[in-house]
C-alpha cells in the first residue's frame, strides 16, 4: 500500500519517540537523584530536621470552622460533582498545610458525591 507523506512522517516520528524512550528514563531518573542529593544535602546542613516537621509543630489550630454542605448534589450533573470533589480535596490539603488550620466538616455527604469519592479517593474516609 501507498503511504501518504504524511502517514511516513507520523511513522518516523513514532519510530524516534519509541527509541529515545530509554533515553527520556535515563534523564529523568537522574534528576530525581540530583533532587534527592540536594535534599540530603539541605537536610544535613540544617541541624532542625525535616521542613514539614518543623512546620507542623509551629501549627496553631484555628476555632473557625468551616462546613461544606453536600446536600445539593442530586441537583448537579457528574462533571459538577467531581469538580467539588477536587475542590474539597484542594481545601483540605491546604487546609493541612495551614499555620493556623480550621475545622473542616463536611454534612449531608452521601448520594453522587459519596459514590465518586469511593470510586477515585478511598483515601477520604481517614479525614476524620
């Protein structure tokens, strides 16, 4: 079969990518041992530890508390539902991260929401 000029380049090009393939590993497992060798090397040289341990003991809990009410996701369609979901993801991650972290809640967690958090973030159930 005759190939178009274009099917020949898409093929030269596929060809290139599968070659370079050990190559584009390489490149990337040596960065992450660059970072790693910078990290030991910053950790050594500060004699207080880890950042995030030490982040964590400035912490000071916050008496706000913010409460999401999820009781309206029947009225939503699928693609809203998930995007609360990273959203409420994004909230308590930041909210961990916090210096002064509020108390996160959420209410009337069930139907849609629930079934998609079960499905992409078993991991949800230990933010209690």
């Amino acid at each position: 079969e005759p190939m178009s000029k274009r099917q020949r380049k898409k093929l030269l090009k596929q060809k290139q990518w599968e070659e370079q393939k050990d190559l584009r590993r390489q490149k990337r497992k040596e960065k992450r041992q660059k970072r790693k060798l910078e990290r030991q090397s910053k950790s050594d040289s500060n004699n207080e530890g880890n950042d995030r341990k030490r982040m964590r003991k400035e912490v000071v809990p916050s008496t706000l508390r913010l409460i999401v009410d999820c009781s309206f996701d029947d009225l939503m369609v699928l693609k809203d539902v998930k995007k609360l979901h990273k959203q409420i993801q994004r909230c308590y991650a930041e909210n961990r991260k916090a210096f002064h972290p509020v108390q996160f809640y959420l209410t009337s967690h069930g139907g849609q929401l629930k079934s998609n958090m079960n499905e992409n973030d078993k991991g949800w159930v230990n933010w209690k």
